[in-house]
C-alpha cells in the first residue's frame, strides 16, 4: 500500500508518469503504477515540479512595509537607512510572527526551502535569534539556511565582526558579507579575505551580496573569487546581486567571467529587486540593473534566480512567488528562445537547489517526495501563467492546495468556462 500516488503526471522534461510515494520518499516514477495507495490524485497531464527554491531572501524585514516609515526615493540607500531604523524598534516576537506569515505564504506558493540573510549588525542579534526560533519552526516543511549577513558592512561596523562570529556559533548556517558597502575598496577586499577565511576555517558555505551597484569599478567578485580559490573553496561561495558587471567593459568581464568559472562560483542575480534598484542615477538610456545571466550561464556557472524581498524597507511589492521571479529574470535578460525560458524554470527549482546543497531534492525514485502539482503543462506555459499551485506535497502529505483558476463565461456560442492552464 502506497502512502500516496499521483497519476497522469506531466514531468518537467515534457514525458508522462505516475508518482508513487512510500512514506517521506519517492519509491518510482514510472507509467502505469497499478499499486493501491491511501490518497490518488490524477495530475490530469499537469506539470509536476520539484518544490520551487528561494536562495536569496531577507526573512528578517518581511511585510515590515511601512514601520517605521516608507522608503519615498524607493532607492537602496534609504532602503538599509530605513531598516536601521527598524532595526531598534522590532522585537525577536514581531520577526518571528512576520516571518512565520511569510512561511505560510510561501508555502502556499509551492516553496520548499529558502536561503535567507539575517542581519548581524545588531549587538542584541534580534534577528538571529528569531530566524533560529523560525528555523525550528518550519523545519518540517520548508528548508531554511541562514546567511550571517553584516549589513552595515563587518569593517564598517565596529561590533559587526564579533557579532557576526556570535551568529555563527549560534547555529547560523552561511557566512555573508556585502564588500561594497564598506568605506573604500580596499576594506571591501580585506573584508572578502577575512570573511572567506573564517568560513574556510569553519568548513562553511559563503554567500556575499557583492558590487549591488551601477559602479563599474566595483569589482569585490573579483577577489571573492581569487579568495575561493586560494581557501579551495570551490563549489560553496555563492556570489549575489553582481549588478556592476552590466556596467563593466567587455574586455575586462573576459577576464573576470573566466575567473569566476575557475572557482566554481555559484550566481544569484535578484531579478525583480535589481531591475526595481539599480539605474537611478541614469536619465537615459537608463540600465536595466541585472548582472549578465546569460554570460555567466553560458560559461558554466551555476545560476539561479532569488526573490530577495517582499513588503520591506526596499520593495513593496512581491507575493512568494518564484514564477514571478523566473518571469522578470527571462524579461531584463531577454531570455526568450524556448530553450532559455525552460532554463529560467531551472533557475527557481533544481539550480537554486543545487547552490543550497539540498539533500534529496528532485523527481527520481529514492529522492524526498517533495513536489507541486502546477496548473500548466510545462515549465514555460508555468511560467507565462504564473500557474496557480493546485497541490504541494511535502514528505509524501498534501501541504497546500489552491482550486483551478477558471472564468465563468456567459457569451453566445463560446465555452461556459476558460482554464488559463490548458
């Protein structure tokens, strides 16, 4: 007796199987299981996804929008202004009950683990230690890394270095750092030195918002990279944003591409924050504020798309909804051949997980029966649809499930209804 079986299962590769899952795992997919189960559903030839993955997020500042007051430039600057002034006011039980919302929320829209940044320029670890109470929360239903993130930069800061080692010996899973908003270049390159040694010491995974800027000249990956290699930490650093790179000259992003290749740098562009961000100090031709996808792509980095934020100090808009990501990334990157919007579902599912390091992750027998039920029937049409989650199994169980989008229709001689998903 299956624990659960989903029929008629249109997988992301575009074949046709059913979906057998014996308690927490996938025990086959294949065609024409006939084994009783204690749940079926019929997928009715729906794509079948892998959970959607989020591996760039600010857990901490989430539906914060409007306390203590809205960003009016809309810039990034005010943005982190802003949110030193949250900073005082917010309690550990007002980040946990944001952040636990924003989980259900996101779960609802078929994600299954999210990398999240936490704030460690706060002697008091506010947010830290509400992120760990979150992380023991949802454990059973969403996978959650946290970055100690140094958002006033570790040099900058005076206390950010020892309370971002404080955040570590917590239980804080990553080592972050933001090398471009320390006070010169060079304290950003010394700041990447010692972040990375500290990770390699600890045997731990780095993520670093690097060069968010329209400065050409602000070139931190450069040393994260040389920092990845010299510390053999190829395969765990993860550089975020990238954004000055559309601003640099071809010539030296030659260089510095093949660089980033050689360390095995994972890439994550933010698409809907950056295009929202980046270029305003331009008039026009304005830029469009994302870093070079498909370049870095084509290279053979490991690329995948975040979502950053949602209802915080520096976007007021997002719903957890890493189709909406796919679909601004395909646009500012001008992804549009049928193979470059199918990799752009790859770019929220199995390549975010793969620069998480999630066990388990995928459809295949013997992995987590983890998965979404989309009302489309393929990665594109998921994405141009923005398709509704019609059912979100986590461990084998139904989490979440949201009825089919359809309209009414009363006209003369048309259908009684229209299935956007069709």
């Amino acid at each position: 007796m299956l624990d659960l079986l989903v029929k008629n299962a249109t997988l992301p590769d575009g074949s046709i199987a059913d979906i057998a899952c014996a308690g927490s795992f996938i025990s086959a997919i294949e065609p024409n299981i006939t084994a009783q189960a204690a749940e079926t559903i019929d997928a009715t030839g729906r794509l079948v996804s892998p959970p959607f993955v989020d591996p760039h997020f600010h857990m901490d500042a989430t539906l914060s929008l409007g306390r203590p007051r809205m960003n009016v430039s809309g810039t990034l600057l005010e943005g982190i202004a802003l949110w030193g002034e949250l900073k005082e006011i917010q309690t550990v039980d007002e980040i946990v009950a944001r952040a636990l919302d924003y989980c259900d929320i996101a779960v609802s829209m078929g994600i299954g683990a999210i990398r999240t940044h936490v704030d460690t320029c706060d002697d008091k670890l506010t947010g830290v230690q509400a992120l760990l109470e979150v992380r023991e929360k949802v454990k059973d239903y969403i996978d959650l890394q946290l970055v100690a993130f140094p958002q006033d930069g570790v040099l900058r800061d005076p206390t950010a270095m020892t309370n971002t080692i404080r955040a570590l010996d917590m239980g804080v899973d990553i080592v972050g750092g933001i090398p471009h908003f320390e006070r010169t270049m060079a304290d950003g390159a010394e700041s990447v030195r010692q972040l990375c040694e500290i990770a390699a010491e600890r045997g731990l995974m780095v993520d670093m918002h690097c060069d968010e800027s329209d400065d050409p000249h602000s070139r931190h990956i450069e040393t994260l990279a040389y920092e990845t290699q010299r510390l053999g930490l190829q395969g765990r650093v993860a550089g975020s944003h990238l954004t000055s790179m559309h601003s640099m000259d071809n010539y030296y992003v030659s260089k510095l591409i093949a660089l980033m290749a050689e360390s095995e740098m994972r890439v994550i562009p933010n698409p809907l924050i950056n295009i929202m961000l980046q270029g305003r100090h331009d008039t026009y031709p304005k830029r469009r504020g994302q870093t070079r996808v498909r370049e870095l792509r084509d290279a053979g980095m490991t690329v995948g798309f975040g979502s950053d934020c949602v209802k915080d100090p520096w976007y007021s808009l997002g719903r957890a909804d890493m189709l909406d990501v796919a679909s601004m990334g395909l646009h500012v990157g001008q992804l549009s051949s049928r193979e470059d919007m199918r990799w752009c579902f790859d770019a929220v599912t199995v390549n975010s997980a793969e620069i998480m390091g999630l066990e388990g992750y995928g459809l295949a027998k013997g992995k987590k029966a983890h998965f979404v039920i989309l009302q489309a029937p393929d990665p594109i049409e998921a994405i141009r649809l923005r398709a509704t989650r019609l059912a979100v199994i986590r461990a084998g169980k139904v989490i979440s499930e949201t009825p089919a989008g359809t309209a009414k229709l009363t006209l003369p001689g048309r259908p009684a209804a229209v299935d956007p998903g069709l």
